[in-house]
C-alpha cells in the first residue's frame, strides 16, 4: 500500500496564505474534495477564497456561513463549491443543498459534521493560529491527494 505522507507550512501572514491558495489552484487535478479543519479564526474561509480566486473566480466570493454552500462556476470548466458546516445539525440534512452536476472541487469547513454524508477528501488542511500566522498541515488521504502534493512540492 502507499504511503501517504503530510506536508507542514508556517503561513507567516495573509499573502503566504494566499500563495498557498495559489499553488493547490496550480496544481488542482481533476477532481478533489478538501475538507479544511480548524477553530473559528483559523484561515480556513480566507485559503478557501485564496484558491477560489485563483483558479479565476471572479466578482464576490462570499463566506458559506449562513447559506451553508456557495457555488462558483470555473473558467476551465466544473463548479467549485464552497461548504461551511458549522450551522447544520445532522449530517442528513446535507441532502437538501442540492450538491450535484459536475463538481470539480469541493471545499469543506467544519467537515466533521457532515460525517458520512461528504465525499472522502483527498487532501486534509489544518489549520491553527500561531503567533501573527497559521500553522497549516496538508495531509492527503488518497492517492489523488498525495499526487497534488507531489506536484506541488516539484513545481
């Protein structure tokens, strides 16, 4: 079996995590579900608008916190959509979003309370407060997630 291995940063301020949205958006595959873990504060909203932006999202990307999902057609094709789970109080009620067609990325805040009803991830971000920046811990869960690490690590 392979070895899945995780990648840690220090986003020192705003612009680092920026870049790191930036580089997840150069090296997107195909298809990937991230789910982004961390308390309120975290970043997890400002990396998911990072790589939104990105990947050519234009005009207002605004935070799923009280619509619960956003939806953001990409240049190159497939929808991204933009998850914040915070508000829901059963994993079922997931069923409701309408979270179909041909997604091309999947962004989750506060997955865990989707348990069940979400897409395996790929890739795992993790995120923490420390000091003026993040800690940020990119773990992936598939082999698609491992290759996106791969690449990004090369290029």
């Amino acid at each position: 079996m392979e070895t899945l291995t995780s990648t840690n940063l220090l986003l020192e301020d705003a612009d680092a995590t920026a870049e790191l949205g930036a580089r997840l958006a150069r090296h997107l595959p195909q298809r990937a579900v991230v789910h982004l873990h961390g308390d309120l504060g975290a970043g997890k909203s400002t990396l998911a608008r990072a790589l939104l932006r990105a990947l050519g999202v234009t005009g207002t990307i605004r935070s799923p916190t009280y619509t619960l999902v956003e939806q953001y057609p990409l240049p190159a094709g497939g929808v991204a959509l933009h998850l914040d789970l915070y508000r829901i109080g059963d994993p079922g009620e997931l069923e409701f979003l309408g979270l179909d067609g041909e997604i091309r990325l999947w962004l989750v805040e506060w997955p865990e309370r989707g348990q069940g009803a979400l897409p395996q991830a790929d890739l795992d971000i993790e995120l923490a407060v420390e000091g003026a920046g993040r800690r940020c811990r990119l773990r992936p869960n598939t082999g698609t997630g491992q290759a996106w690490l791969n690449e990004m690590a090369s290029g």
